[in-house]
C-alpha cells in the first residue's frame, strides 16, 4: 500500500493506494497517523478510493487509529469506502 499526504485547507487528507494488509501496511499506517496528530493536524481525511480491498485486521487498524485520533481531539473522517 502507499500513502500520499495532501492538505486543503485546514484538513490533511491520506490518500491510500492498494490493499490494505495489516500486517504489512498497519504499522506503517498508525505511524504515519501518529506523525501527523503529533505535528499537530487535527482535521484528518482518509480517502479510500484506491483502496480495492483491506482484511479485518486492517479495519482494526483503522478502528485503532480512529480511537487515537479521538484521544488528541483530532476529527478524523473516512471517504469512499464501498461495501
């Protein structure tokens, strides 16, 4: 998987690409996250347009970064997902 990172406005938007698998993408994932709550971001996108599958593992992943996010009072928001 990679990760682009743009910002528009006061939002910062991760633009994924490829499957997400957690035990390869995950920990690269959660970094990334965490680099940009620490520089202080706190209006996060995640646009899954290029994403075409991710495991269950991943969407823990997801799930984590999300509770993270939420602790350091950032907004985090997901965008084209499709079920």
């Amino acid at each position: 998987m990679e990760i682009t990172i743009d910002s528009r406005n006061d939002v910062t938007i991760l633009r994924l690409h490829g499957k997400f698998l957690a035990s390869q993408d995950g920990p690269l994932f959660r970094q990334k996250v965490k680099e940009l709550i620490d520089s202080g971001n706190r209006k996060l996108l995640f646009d899954f347009s290029g994403v075409p599958y991710i495991d269950s593992t991943g969407l823990g992943f997801l799930a984590g970064s999300r509770a993270a996010a939420a602790t350091s009072l950032s907004r985090p928001k997901r965008a084209r997902l499709q079920w």
